[in-house]
C-alpha cells in the first residue's frame, strides 16, 4: 500500500508522518488489496486540526475525516472512522457474495457534496472524475462509503447518468433522465 502524507498549513514532520502511517498502515491487515491511502493534515484557524483520509480499495473509495484541537488525536478519530467504514465495507462486501452479486467491487469514482450556495452564487469548487457503469445498489454502498449526500454514477442497465441521493426519510432516492 502506498501512503501520501500531505501537510495543509501545517509542516508534516517525521513524527507525525510516521505516526499517520503507523495508523493507516494497520488497514493492510483487513483489506489486502488497498492500493494507495492519500492522508491530509492541516490547520484551520489557527485550533482547529483536521485529518483526512482516503483509502482506494479494488476500485473503491471509502473516506473519512476529523477535526480536533490536536493533530495526533484527529489522526486517532480519523482511523477509528475509517475502521468503522471498512467494517461496513467488508459487511456489504460479504453480502452481496451471499445474495449472488455477479460483482463483488464497485467501479471506481470519487462524488463531492455540492458546495452550499454563497450570496453571490458563484461556482467555487469545480470537480471532475471518471464514471464507471454500476448497479443503483453499488452507487449507494459507494455513497455511504464516501459519507456523501449524493452520488452521481453510469446505470450499468440503461447506459444513462444517474443520480442516488439520501433522503431525510434514511432511504433513498435514484434521479434518472426521460430520453424523447
């Protein structure tokens, strides 16, 4: 597995490098095939430390994040997130074996949260990724893995762009298009 370690506002020392990469690393032993794990340190106002973390496993993302007053102790929360999210992985993952999935990974994309809608609505984050055919059923697993509101995916059935969204109700919604 290849570890990044970024620093944001924030010089990554040895220690902490080591200490991120000791956290992340132990996710070997429960996912094999972790290809890369991209962690990102940084400081937001002077108190506010946050880690971020994203795992790219088989073609799946699983994130997650944390903001604490101290470095050390938002790498501790951001990995005891990210056990939880494997857990879950791995649960879905055996899962979908038993229900007789012909597809046992999900294609790999990354879904961004729309960024809330400023006075001057302006456009301030532009992201761009690759879409891969899935089922609706992966896209969701796929969103609840990147704790996202939404996700936007390929119908593996239609060929078309889709959207699944949480709804308030915990279930959730597929946005599909109308061809004429």
């Amino acid at each position: 597995m290849n570890i990044i370690v970024n620093g944001r506002h924030l010089e990554v020392t040895p220690a902490i490098r080591t200490y991120a990469e000791e956290k992340i690393s132990k996710f070997e032993r429960y996912l094999h095939d972790i290809t890369e794990a991209v962690v990102t340190l940084s400081i937001e106002k002077k108190f506010r430390h946050k880690a971020e973390v994203l795992l790219k496993v088989n073609g799946v993302l699983i994130q997650a994040e944390s903001v604490t007053g101290e470095i050390y102790s938002a790498i501790d929360e951001v990995s005891e997130k990210l056990d939880r999210q494997v857990k879950k992985y791995k649960e879905k993952q055996v899962s979908h074996r038993k229900g007789g999935a012909t597809r046992t990974a999900p294609g790999t994309e990354t879904g961004e949260k729309a960024s809330e809608p400023k006075d001057t609505g302006r456009i301030i984050k532009n992201k761009r990724f690759e879409l891969k055919p899935m089922s609706p059923d992966e896209a969701s697993m796929q969103m609840e893995l990147l704790d996202k509101d939404f996700y936007v995916f390929i119908n593996d059935l239609s060929g078309d762009i889709n959207v699944i969204y949480q709804r308030q109700d915990g279930n959730f919604g597929l946005i599909e298009p109308v061809k004429k």
